[in-house]
C-alpha cells in the first residue's frame, strides 16, 4: 500500500524521470554516432598513404577514448590497431 500512496504523490516526477533516461539514452547514442563518424572521417583520409599527422592522431585517440567510454562496439578498435602502425608525420 505505501508503493501505491507513493506512486499516486509522486507519478508526474516518476514519468519525468522515466522520459529523461529515453532522452539520455538517445543523446548518448548519437554522441557515439557523430564519434565514430569522425574516426571513420580521419581513417579514409589516411588509410591510403598509411600516414597521419599528430593533430589527425590526437583527434582520433581522445574520440575513441570517448567512444569507449560510452561503451562502443569494437568496431573501432579494429581500425585503432591499423592506424597505430601508420607514419606519423608533421
């Protein structure tokens, strides 16, 4: 019975609560999509001539650590190892 007193005081916080975690999830999702679309951006550009500049490799680490962190596939960490191996130059 105190669940329900409970639910009937509190039920427009709960629902806003509820709407908010809808909304961070789909926030987090795109962050992770416009992420990994940079990193794709800096693999095509460097892929064919195997080498990057410093500005490209640094842009490229702090967006996977951020794609990691919001718990991205490994889709990426195949990519990471090639472009680790690539020259980098100024």
């Amino acid at each position: 019975m105190e669940i329900m007193k409970y639910i009937k005081e509190y039920w427009t916080q709960i629902i806003f609560f509820i709407g908010m975690i809808s909304i961070l999830k789909a926030f987090i999702e795109a962050t992770k999509c416009s992420l990994r679309n940079d990193m794709l951006i800096i693999w095509d550009n460097c892929k064919d001539k195997k080498q990057i500049t410093k500005y490209q490799l640094e842009s490229f680490m702090e967006s996977r650590d951020l794609y990691y962190k919001l718990k991205g596939d490994g889709f990426i960490h195949a990519i990471d190892s090639k472009i680790q191996k690539f020259e980098v130059i100024d």
